[in-house]
C-alpha cells in the first residue's frame, strides 16, 4: 500500500558519543504513472497523497485542460505492490471528448519529483500563454500580511513536522481589507508537485483565475512556479529563499510580483513591487 510517510528503523550518532537506535518517519517518494484515456503519457515521482489534484494540476500547467471538466473521470489502474496490495501508482485520466491528447514527444517518458519542466521538448513549448490578465490584477497587500505568510505555512506543515523531508505551498486570498485567508496547503517531497496540487484543487473547485490570491513557497522560486502561478492567474508569489533569474525575467513579463527572502522583518520584491503596501 502506498503512504505519504513510512517508517524505519535507524542509527543516531552524536559527537558526544550517544549511539542508539529508534524508528524515524520518512516523507514517501513513489512513481506515478499517469494514462490519459488509457495511453501512457508520464512518470512522475511523487509523495502519494491528493493524487487526482496532482494529476489535474499537471495537465492545466502542460495547457492540456482549461477546466476540470476536459478531464471526464480519473482512477487508478489495476495492479498489486510487491507486498500483495492493491497499487495506486497508476492513474488513468480520460479526457473529454474533444479535448486533444499531447504527442509522444510533447513530453519525456519520466520526470523526478525535482523537475517542472525537464521533459518538455523546447523551451518555446515551456513558454505557455496564460488565458489570464495577471498584470491587470489590482491586488495589494501590506508588507506585515506578507512577512506573516512564512509562519502560517510553516504552522500548517504537518507532514515536514514529522519528516523535515518535503516542500509546501500554501494558497492564500487577500481580501477587501487586505487580510488574508489560508485556502490550501500541499506538501510533496517535490516543489513542482505541491503547487500542482494546489492549482489542480481550485481547478476541480471552479476557483481560475486565482485573482487576489497569492502563492507561499517554502523553497526558492524557479521558473517553472512563476509560470504555473501565471497560468492559474494568480499575481504574487512569495517564498522564503531566492528567485531563479528566469523565474525574474517571465515574471516581469507576464505581471506576476515575486518575493524572495521573505523571513522575519524584511524581503526582496523582484517585479511589480507596488503591489507590496508600507504606509
């Protein structure tokens, strides 16, 4: 059976000379094979758990589906772990009629948990349009509510308080008085695959474009991130460590502000700063 965290016994050392033994908690990393309408399309490594958000969060970053309903049903395929149990690390999404299934060569055989966009053909298909108007979003939020974001993630990281082994993203709407509410968190031992999961819970919630809405990383912004927030319509992300130059570069370009070193009492806002309020 596959689970989100496992169990093994291990030996801990200490320069004060303490050598014992006891059972520590590891964050799970499986294969996932994804079908679409029963053709192989990927293999991505993942922590099991919120697969079917995943899976939906991956096809709306590749541009395959614009709405849950291109995606008609989902389930996992048949098959046995090596323990005898039922398998759930392969999934079988089938499209809606209509809706166009990619080329083989529009994406590798195999990504890691690590990779957003290693198994696209050409950096021109990783490039994707997004049907939304980020740069128009009018959204604002003082500083203080930003600098906030890293511990109320941090606070809601259940599955790192028991591992210290995988990434989160939270989802945050800011509203009329520039409060902000925690809609969603997803952790995953890979940083692509938790903000997939997230986009692809708002997906299957009819919430795109994610306008007024931003987007808390635990880890550093790639390109691939800005480029799944710009997707999704959403207008800010934040992260504790530093943005990619890339990521910098299609930020400015597409309207989307990005935060960086975002810890204690100060960040670094890379692109559209005024969306970021001080008085």
């Amino acid at each position: 059976m596959v689970r989100a965290t496992t169990r093994r016994r291990v030996r801990r050392l200490s320069l004060d000379g303490t050598d014992r033994s006891g059972p520590d908690t590891l964050a799970g990393e499986q294969p996932l094979e994804i079908a679409l309408s029963g053709e192989p399309w990927v293999v991505t490594m993942r922590t099991p758990g919120h697969d079917f958000d995943l899976v939906l969060g991956l096809l709306h970053a590749e541009g395959i589906v614009v709405d849950a309903a291109e995606v008609a049903t989902m389930s996992y395929r048949g098959g046995v772990d090596p323990d005898g149990s039922r398998s759930f690390n392969h999934l079988d999404a089938r499209l809606a009629p209509g809706v166009r299934r990619p080329a083989s060569t529009e994406r590798a055989v195999y990504t890691s948990s690590s990779c957003g966009a290693c198994g696209t053909a050409s950096m021109e298909a990783v490039t994707k349009l997004s049907r939304f108007d980020v740069a128009a979003d009018p959204v604002r939020v003082p500083l203080a509510e930003v600098l906030g974001w890293t511990d109320r993630l941090r606070e809601a990281q259940q599955m790192f308080d028991r591992t210290g082994g995988v990434h989160a993203a939270g989802l945050f709407r800011i509203g009329p008085d520039r409060s902000s509410e925690l809609l969603c968190v997803r952790e995953d031992v890979g940083r692509h695959n938790a903000v997939d999961k997230i986009i692809g819970w708002a997906l299957r919630e009819g919430m795109l474009p994610l306008s007024g809405c931003a987007l808390q990383l635990s880890g550093r912004v790639s390109f691939e991130l800005v480029q799944k927030a710009h997707l999704a319509g959403i207008p800010l992300v934040a992260a504790v460590s530093a943005p990619s130059s890339l990521a910098v570069e299609h930020a400015a370009e597409s309207g989307v502000t990005v935060v960086g070193f975002s810890r204690g009492r100060s960040c670094n806002v890379y692109s559209r700063p005024e969306r970021i309020t001080t008085g």
